[in-house]
C-alpha cells in the first residue's frame, strides 16, 4: 500500500514539473517576442531633407494648392501622361504665376508632346521667374542651374554660362553642374574654359559617360578653332605681304616713270 502511494506521489510530482517547465518555457517565448518587437526598427519617415525636396523651398512657392497641382503633375509626368501634367503645371502657374520650377516643368511637358512653340513661352517664364527667384534666394544652386537649363532651352548660352558659373560656385561638389556648364562653353567656342568644367564633372563622377563624350567633343572642337586660327593668321600675314610687295612695285615704277634730271649745257665763258 504504501509502495503504491510513492508511486501516485512521484506521478503527480512528475506532472507538476511539466507543467511548470511549460508554463515557464512560454513566458520565456514571449520574453523574447517582447524584447524583438520592442528592438525593431521603425519604419522610415521622410527626413527633413528629404521633406524640404518636395516642399516649399525646392518649389519656391507658398500657395499651397499650386503646390499641390505641381506635385500632381511631376506625378503624371513620370507616368509619361503628359497631356495630364501639362494641364496640372498650368493649374499651378496659374495659381502662383512666380512659380519658377512650374514654367520649368510645364516647358519639358510641352517639349514631350512636340509642342515648341508652347514650351518655348513656358522656358521663358521659367527664366524671368528664376532671375526673380534667385534675387531672394541667391544660395540656391538648383534655382540657378534650373535657369541656366531654361536658357539652354532658349538658345541663349551665355545667359546660360552665367547660371552655371553661380550654381557651381554654390555646389562646387556636383558633377552634373560642372557638366552643363561644359556643354554652354562648348556652344559658345570656349574650349579651354569648357575642357576645365568638363574634366571637373568626371573628377567628380567617373561614370559620367556623357561629359567623357562631351570632354572629347570640346578636344576636338578646340584643335579645329586652333586650326582655324593659325589658317587666318597665315593669310593674313601673306596679305600683309603682298601690300607690302605691292607698295615697293609701285613706288619702284613711280621712280622709273620720272622724267630723268638733266644738267644745263654750259655756254660760253663770259667776256674778258
């Protein structure tokens, strides 16, 4: 009797420490499913930076439903719906005609739709309101390069070289303005000026393949304006010389043309 006793004992002590092990082997699980919920990383939230990117200090703007429209149509734009984005650019534009990056954006739209005449109106407001913009806001580099942009687009490169000069004056790191500087050098025959931007923008992107181009393009350039140079210098000095050849042919013919210089006969000796 008493043997079977130990027995139901030692059972129920058996059951009791499973139970126990169970019990303490779940809230260990949850410990730790605690712990990693508690140690995971939020989820990211747009930075500071990233925030002015998208708001009022890229835009230039502080009507807040023409920047709505604007950001509405660099959305259609990247769908490339553009008959939609031009319609949202122009809502923007029209609710803050100063909206400077508006103009920009709605002349690339219209140029996507082959409509030149419209984008070349849009470039131009984009110019007037980025030399308005920068008045204000001088240490913007990307409202200078935008403009310099808007005067590539206007055939007007030396307004554009102006731009650049200011945008990488401010951003003296970034290969893409370095780039488009070179390229409005190149336009105006400035090769020296636009070997200098251009090996600058690949120091600073090497993968740059497009200023690799354009780097070989102004060397290229630069040997024909040298070229062309020393032929005019050489034919101008060879007009120099046949004037000077002309000028000693003609004095030489004036003098043999002359009548020559004859002496008096002497008469006879005077009287004694």
């Amino acid at each position: 009797m008493k043997r079977i006793i130990l027995m139901l004992a030692l059972a129920c002590l058996g059951v009791a420490q499973s139970s126990c092990s169970s019990t303490k082997q779940t809230a260990n699980a949850n410990e730790t499913a605690n712990v990693a919920a508690s140690s995971a990383t939020p989820a990211a939230e747009p930075s500071p930076a990233e925030e002015d990117e998208q708001g009022e200090s890229e835009a230039g703007t502080s009507n807040s439903e023409a920047l709505a429209a604007f950001e509405r149509g660099k959305e259609l734009s990247l769908r490339d719906q553009d008959d939609e984005a031009v319609k949202a650019f122009q809502q923007s534009v029209t609710l803050d005609p100063d909206y400077a990056e508006a103009h920009f954006r709605l002349g690339y739209a219209h140029t996507a739709l082959g409509q030149k005449d419209e984008a070349t109106a849009a470039f131009e407001k984009a110019a007037k309101a980025y030399e308005k913009y920068v008045r204000g806001h001088g240490k913007d580099a990307r409202a200078h390069f935008n403009m310099g942009l808007a005067y590539n687009k206007l055939l007007k490169p030396e307004e554009a070289v102006k731009a650049f000069r200011q945008a990488v004056k401010l951003e003296p790191e970034n290969g893409e303005f370095y780039y488009e500087l070179g390229l409005a050098l190149s336009k105006l025959a400035e090769y020296d000026q636009a070997l200098v931007a251009l090996q600058k923008s690949m120091d600073l992107d090497p993968d740059n393949f497009r200023a690799g181009e354009a780097l070989e393009k102004a060397k290229l350039g630069k040997q024909r304006k040298d070229a062309m140079m020393k032929q005019q210098e050489a034919l101008l000095k060879k007009k120099d010389t046949g004037k000077n050849a002309n000028a000693n042919t003609a004095g030489n013919a004036n003098n043999s043309n002359a009548a020559p210089k004859t002496n008096p006969t002497p008469g006879p000796p005077p009287p004694q």
